[in-house]
C-alpha cells in the first residue's frame, strides 16, 4: 500500500472511530442489579451491594461481564487516534529485533535465555554455546497457541547443571497452572511425562542432574473450597533414571520433618558447590524466611530430621553458603540490611560477624560465586554491585558498572567465577553484562541487542522528593522529553503501588516513547509499603499503616501540579495488582484531584480478598478480617466500600483477566459496577476484560501493546487532546 492510501485509510478510520465513539459514549453500560448482603464485624455492619459477581460461574454474572466488556471495547475501539497510536506502539517494539530476558548460564559454557524476536507474540526459550555461539530455539509457546488456540507462556526454566536437560513449565490463557516439562537439551525431546499442580513451583537440580525437587499443590477433592488450593501443598523429588515414582520430601502442614504451616509453600533445594540441602518453609509473601539444612546425601531419607539454622525471628531474606560459612542478609536492627557471616556447623546470628554493615543503601540480594560473594544493593533507584572476597577480613569491594540504573543479579553459581547482571534505567533499554570473577572486566554480553529507540536522546528522569501528609519525604522519579514546558499542560501518568517492600526499580521499553512523543509525562511515586528505602518503609505502608500508600500517591499529585508539571485535568493515576488498593483509595479520599484513574488487576475489595484462593496467602500483607485491628484496616484499605453515592469520581478504566489466579476478576467487576452506580460526574467507567488473559503474567507481545493503546487513549480522550476527540460537527 503506498503511503498516501494510507494516511487516506487513517484518516476514514478516525472519521469513522469518532462517530461510532459518540453513538458508544452515548450508550450506558449494562446495570447490574443490587443484592444487598450485610456482615457484621467486631460490632460493624458492612453492606455488600455486588457479593453475587463473587460466583463468576453465575450465568448472570457471566452474561453482565461480557457485556460490559463489550461495551468497553466498542468505546475503546471507536477512540479517535487510538488506531494510530496502536500502530505506532507496535513500530516501537519491533524496532528491536530481538527482546531478551532471563539469562542462565550451565555447565560446558552453555548460555540459556528467553527470546522474543519481532515477529513473535511470546518469549521462546534458546540456548547457545557461550555469549558468541549460534543459537537454537528449545521451546516455542507461539507453536502451542496455534495448536489450540489459547496464547501460551514459559512460566520458568531451569538449566541442569552440566547443561543435558533444561526443565520448564508452560501454563495457558494468563492462569498461571504451570505444568513442569523436561527435555533433553541435544535432541530437544521432553524425556520425563509432564507433571501439573506446579503453580508457583520451581525445579532445583542435584549437581550431578540425576534427579530434582520442585514444588506441587495437592489435588482438591471435588467441592473443596477454593481457599484450599494452596494448602498442603508437597516438595517431591523425581529422579530421572530407573523409573521409580516420585517422593515427597516436605508437606505443608506436618512436622515430620521441620515446622511448616498449611498454608506454605515447601522449598527443598541442593546447594550446588557444597556438600548441604536447605529447606525453606515460603509463609506466602512474606520476605523473611526459616532455614534448614541437611548433608545433601541425607535429603531423602524418610527419618532425616532437618536442623534449623535460622529462623524468621532473624528477619532473613536471603542467604549465601561457601565452606563452613553461612552468610545471611538480614534486617534485623537494620531496616536498610546488612549481610553477617555465621557456620553452618554452629549457626548463631547473635554472634555472627557483620561483613556488610548497615548504610544508606539498601542491600537487595547476596549471591556467592567461585571467587567471592557479589552484594547487589540500591542507593534509591540507583544500583550499585560490590564482591566481596572470601578471606575473613575481606571488606566489599565496589565493581565498577558501565551504565547506570537498576542493577539485578541474573546468574550466580558456585562452581564459577563471577557473575551476569542487567541494568535497566528509565531512559534507555535494558542490557545484559558478565562480570568477571577476582575483580576482572565487567562485558556486555551482546545478547540484548541495541535498536534505534533503545536510548532516546531527548528524554531525562528527575529525581525529587516530596512531603506527604505527615511532613516525610517521599521519593518521586518524574520521566519527560527534554523540551517539556513547565505550564501545566502536560498529560501526566502517575504511577503507584506500595506493598511487600517491592520497589519500583528503573525500567523502560521502546513502545513507551508512543507517550513521550504525544506530549506525555511518566511519574513513580516511591510510596510506602514498597522498600526504597528497606524494611522499615515497607512497614510504614502495612496493614494499620496502609493509609500511608495513598496518602503518598495523593501527595505526589498535588506536587507535580504545584510545580507545573501537569494539572489535575490531565492527571491519571495507574497502579496495578496491589497498586489498586493505592488508585482506588487515592480516588476516593481525592476525586477532584485526577481525571483518569485505572486500577489495572486491582485489589479494590480487600475486605474480601481472603475468600479467593490467592488472598490466604496474603493475609501477613493486608491481614485478616478474624482480628479486629486486621478488619478495621482491611475495611480502611477496600476502595469499593468507599464510593460513595453522589461523588464526582475520576473516568475510570478497570482492568481485569477472566482467568487471574492472583486478584479474582470480581473484585474489578464489583468495583466498576459501584462506580458506575454512584458516580455523578458524568464521566466513563469502563471495565475491560481479558477473557484469553490473567494478571498479566506471560501476557503476549500483542496484549501488552492493546492494553497500552488502552490505557493511552482513553487518558488523552479524557484529557481532552484535540487527536483523541470527537470530530467537530
């Protein structure tokens, strides 16, 4: 097609997007009927308008959700301008040739990622031999959706460690129920029969690759509660010779061999590199751990009784073994950690030696390698790396980075010298470097490679910091074209989430600047209940403490208009999973203060999310509604018993997956139908649902790129941009 019959197909297209727009805007959405339920807690009644949306397998739930999300794809759709927008969203990303993710390293020098090439809708899993070698594609989801129609993801690999076998798990349709796969890396053969029930699991290999353990949920019994699903849950070993049928190490739930509730999650792993095991009982999202040990040799005895070596009274959250010498990062009496090293033989935090000493950074993570242990840790946003040597008076030694911004640690292995990290910034594409081990050269790996939009020249991230309600700085990262005027104009998304001490770190990718071009402003607000800066301010955003998140959000808003970067009529406030408990209190506590809110997946009736399957797991987050301190924060945080009747709320986009296991797609749908029943301010609530999708994890390359074209467009529609509106009669 030449480019003038193109720009004339545009052009129609948006002619006619802007008249089915007008008809589709004119049109409500579907009511849904009010079927008041009331539960009394602790003395308080709560009145629950939409509790029948909670049976998603109601036929009239189902037939009022397809409606609505037919309703919000035809407003969507109709945009003027969103069209175009898609299209360039789309030139951005396959501008790289080849998006990359989750290097691994085995034995014999074999490198294993995850690729998705331009023309591909999913990350396939590669192998290469070395960071130079050709590559060969293992697994291909894109193959697995022709096959039956539903999109396909890798959930996770993991190499053996001589390289022989890759195992990995693919679930189907955004759910997440991963079902473990493993090939033989020569003959790209699956070579043992799949094993399901893997959700959350993981593989750990034996050194020698003759067998390993992951994780399985047990099968419900028919009409078990869905409260159930991640109960009980198994640590197996499946040995790859010999036929024998696989054993289960730890179960949730008993004490036969260490302490762990029914609700956790068994890990049993070999320490490659020495001669231990551990097991760690996961409590749900809880970041301190338990940690056992046993010779590794002794991992499988039915009578092996594991010794505890540290337990979540130490704060723990991760931990490094090298010899004898146990290496603990810790917050305890250090909100920003530190790292000490104990033994293994005679484990004593009291009395451990403090080899990283708590400072203004936060240390993220410890990884130990051949020729030292690697301390990954953050000043703020920005990552820094230090190795520390083995020797016993050894003191962090910084590796010098050649870039700046987000620091990961991707690769580590005792059995080799140094270690492969990425760095991530706001403003350029992420990038893959080996860093060699006894303080040798840091390398780019030439996996990623560099496309024309990886670093545009003319955007810069600030770094500010304002004052929230209760007077406390609160860190602001503000992402703009360099030729932004400070007037008040400018289409602005600020972004906040604010739970499990997560921290938004530096990221960018070539399809956000279809934003920056069209004039747009991206902004982080660090609020608490994340760790920007450690424990302390993950604490400060917890349970009781969860107004604080909002209240953050809230204060970042009136600050980037304060000083110009936008005004309240071209603000949207976006927060995703958790993050919805921000949007959806922040909107709430402050209707005037944006014009566009989507909570994407969103937590907006926390008061019930421990009736889903996945809100047990997170009652050490947000509590529990059997304690009263609990259920009076639970009812603070729930933005859907918040809306009141009458109140002129923000446009609003909701955002949900049919199939997510995380937050359940009724808590969207509940909240959509409040909004759209009590708001007076005339302006959209949409509810837009993924009936192929979950909460976005494995999302394909073509779901990310519509939800963005989403989310965009009906911002800038609502801002009232002259390519987003109607066309004037």
């Amino acid at each position: 097609m030449s480019r003038s019959n193109l720009a004339l197909r545009t052009i129609c297209a948006a002619l006619a997007g802007a008249s089915t727009l007008a008809q589709a805007a004119a049109t409500p959405p579907p009511v849904a009927p009010v079927k008041a339920v009331a539960d009394t807690y602790f003395g308080t009644t709560v009145t629950d308008t939409y509790r029948y949306m909670e049976d998603l397998s109601a036929p009239d739930v189902q037939q009022w959700a397809r409606a609505q999300a037919g309703h919000a794809r035809e407003v969507l759709d109709a945009i003027p301008g969103r069209a175009p927008l898609l299209a360039r969203i789309r030139e951005l990303d396959d501008s790289v040739r080849e998006r990359v993710q989750f290097v691994a390293l085995s034995g014999g020098g074999l490198v294993f990622y995850e690729k998705r090439g331009a023309d591909d809708n999913q990350l396939k899993l590669y192998v290469r031999q070395g960071w130079k070698g050709a590559e060969r594609l293992l697994v291909d989801p894109d193959a697995l959706a022709k096959a039956d129609g539903a999109p396909h993801a890798i959930e996770f690999f993991q190499a053996s460690n001589n390289g022989r076998y890759v195992a990995y798990a693919i679930s189907a349709g955004g759910s997440e129920e991963a079902v473990i796969h493993v090939m033989d890396v020569a003959t790209g053969k699956d070579v043992t029969a799949p094993i399901d029930r893997a959700h959350y699991s993981y593989v750990a290999w034996l050194p020698d690759d003759s067998g390993f353990f992951y994780m399985r949920l047990q099968a419900l019994p028919k009409g078990a509660p869905e409260t159930d699903k991640y109960k009980h849950a198994s640590a197996w070993f499946h040995r790859m010779k010999g036929g024998a049928p696989d054993v289960a190490v730890v179960t949730a739930g008993t004490d036969a061999h260490l302490k762990i509730g029914a609700a956790e999650m068994p890990v049993v792993m070999p320490v490659v590199g020495t001669g231990w095991a551990v097991a760690i009982p996961a409590n749900g999202v809880e970041n301190e751990i338990d940690l056992y040990a046993a010779p590794r040799g002794k991992a499988l005895d039915p009578q092996l009784k594991w010794r505890k070596l540290v337990g979540r009274e130490s704060q723990v959250t991760g931990f490094a073994i090298h010899g004898d010498d146990l290496y603990l990062l810790t917050h305890l009496n250090a909100s920003r950690y530190k790292v000490i090293r104990t033994s293994m033989s005679h484990p004593d935090v009291q009395m451990a030696d403090v080899v990283v000493a708590p400072g203004e950074e936060v240390v993220d993570r410890i990884a130990a390698a051949k020729d030292g242990l690697y301390i990954q840790s953050r000043d703020a946003t920005v990552g820094k790396l230090y190795r520390l040597a083995y020797a016993k008076d050894a003191r962090p030694e910084p590796v010098r980075l050649p870039a700046s911004g987000a620091v990961t640690i991707v690769d580590s292995d005792l059995t080799r010298a140094g270690v492969v990290v990425s760095i991530d910034s706001w403003t350029h594409d992420e990038a893959f470097y080996s860093v060699a081990g006894d303080g040798g050269p840091v390398a780019d790996t030439g996996l990623q490679l560099a496309g024309p939009f990886g670093a545009p020249a003319d955007l810069v991230a600030e770094e500010v910091k304002v004052k929230s309600h209760d007077g406390l700085e609160i860190p602001l990262s503000i992402v703009h074209r360099k030729d932004m005027k400070l007037d008040g104009g400018n289409p602005l998304i600020l972004e906040a989430y604010g739970a499990y001490g997560v921290v938004d770190t530096p990221g960018y990718a070539p399809r956000q600047l279809a934003w920056y071009e069209l004039g747009g402003v991206y902004a982080t607000c660090h609020v608490r209940g994340g760790g920007i800066y450690g424990e302390n301010w993950h604490l400060a955003g917890k349970q009781l403490t969860k107004p604080n998140t909002w209240k953050d959000a809230i204060a970042c808003g009136e600050w980037l208009v304060r000083n110009g970067y936008t005004s309240s009529a071209k603000m949207a406030l976006d927060g995703g999973s958790a993050g919805g408990i921000t949007v959806g209190r922040a909107i709430t506590e402050r209707p005037d203060l944006f014009a566009v809110a989507v909570p994407e997946v969103g937590v907006l009736n926390a008061l019930r999310a421990e009736t889903s399957a996945n809100g047990v797991p997170n009652i050490p987050e947000f509590g529990s509604v059997t304690d009263r301190q609990q259920f009076n924060a639970l009812l603070e945080m729930d933005a859907f018993h918040h809306v009141q009747d009458g109140g002129k709320y923000p446009a609003t986009l909701l955002t949900t997956g049919i199939n997510d296991p995380r937050v359940p797609a009724w808590e969207s749908m509940k909240m959509a139908a409040r909004l759209q029943a009590a708001s007076a301010s005339g302006k959209p609530v949409l509810l837009r649902i993924q009936y192929d999708g979950g909460h976005g994890i494995g999302s394909t390359k073509k779901q990310r790129q519509e939800l963005a074209a989403d989310r965009w467009s009906f911002m800038l529609w609502q801002f009232g941009d002259a390519r987003f509106q109607l066309a004037a009669e």
